[in-house]
C-alpha cells in the first residue's frame, strides 16, 4: 500500500526527492495510518482544488485496501 501511495503522488509533484510516506500501526478500529509528507510548493498540488485530488486519493487507496482486506486513512501533512 506503502507503494501504490508513492506510485501515485510521485505523478503530481515536481519534488519527487521530498515524498516520504510513514505508516502507523493499526489502530484500535483497524486502521493503518498513512501519512504523507510532500515539499511545501507540492503542497497544492496533492490537495488540489477543494481537495478533490487528496478525496481522490484517498478513494483510490480504500480501493486498493479492500483487495488486500485492510483499513487504511491517509493524512497529508
């Protein structure tokens, strides 16, 4: 999952040396905590306008966590 989170966010940015993904362990409910850090200037590029970018990858990784039967929530610091 840790893979297909930088997969996907090294397409927007143009500071692909600034990705770090960390990965908390699950939580009482269930879910790993991914959290996202990009440089300052991407920033706005991984939210995007309303967020619909961050809400889009958000879905995309629920997506991907259901065929490997897990919760995830992603952050983006």
């Amino acid at each position: 999952m840790k893979e297909l989170l930088t997969a996907i966010v090294e397409g927007l940015v143009e500071d692909k040396s600034a990705i770090e993904v960390t990965v908390d362990k699950p939580n009482p409910e269930g879910f790993t905590i991914y959290h996202l850090h990009v440089a300052p200037d991407d920033m706005g590029r991984v939210i995007g306008k309303q967020g619909r970018i961050a809400k889009a990858i958000r879905t995309i990784m629920r997506a991907g966590a259901v065929k490997a039967n897990e919760k995830v929530m992603v952050e983006i610091d």
